[in-house]
C-alpha cells in the first residue's frame, strides 16, 4: 500500500470489501455442511488454507490502517465522528 499513497480512502474501502467477501466465502468451508469436505482434505492442505485465511485477515488489517491515514490525509487530520442513530447510544 505505500507505493499507492495517493489512492483515495474510498478506493481502499471499496478494496476492503472485495477481499472480505473473499475472506468470509473462504471461512464459509470451515463450518456447517461444508465442514465435512473440507476436513476430509489433508493435513497439509487445511493448514496451507488456513494459513491463506490469515494472510488474507492481515492484509485486511493492514488496508484498514491505510484506509485510515489516506481518510486523514485528505481531511487535513480531522477525524469525523459517525453520528449515532435515533435510538442509539453514541
């Protein structure tokens, strides 16, 4: 993400999307029917998925923070506080 500095929040927030959907259809194997087949593969290959889960949650992590700075550096450093709903504690 540091060669891309000039890539706008919004864009890393639309990426974000992208790869959390990969990410929950991805965990979507490892539960409920799905579970079965998944774990009739081998050692070695569940842990080289799982391990792909975790590289994915980490990149993950880390286009939030950069969704974060690229949000500061466009407002100047304000952070806007999200504005609770009717009926909801702030």
């Amino acid at each position: 993400m540091a060669a891309q500095e000039n890539i706008s929040h919004l864009d890393i927030i639309d990426l974000l999307g992208e790869k959390t959907a990969i990410l929950a259809a991805m965990l979507a194997m490892t539960k409920g029917s799905a579970f079965e087949t998944f774990n009739a593969k081998s050692d070695s290959i569940r842990d080289r998925y799982m391990q792909g889960c975790c590289n994915l949650s980490d990149e993950i992590g880390e286009l939030v923070k950069a969704a974060h700075q690229a949000h500061l550096r466009e407002t100047g450093g304000v952070r806007h506080e999200i504005a609770a709903t009717e009926g909801e504690s702030a």
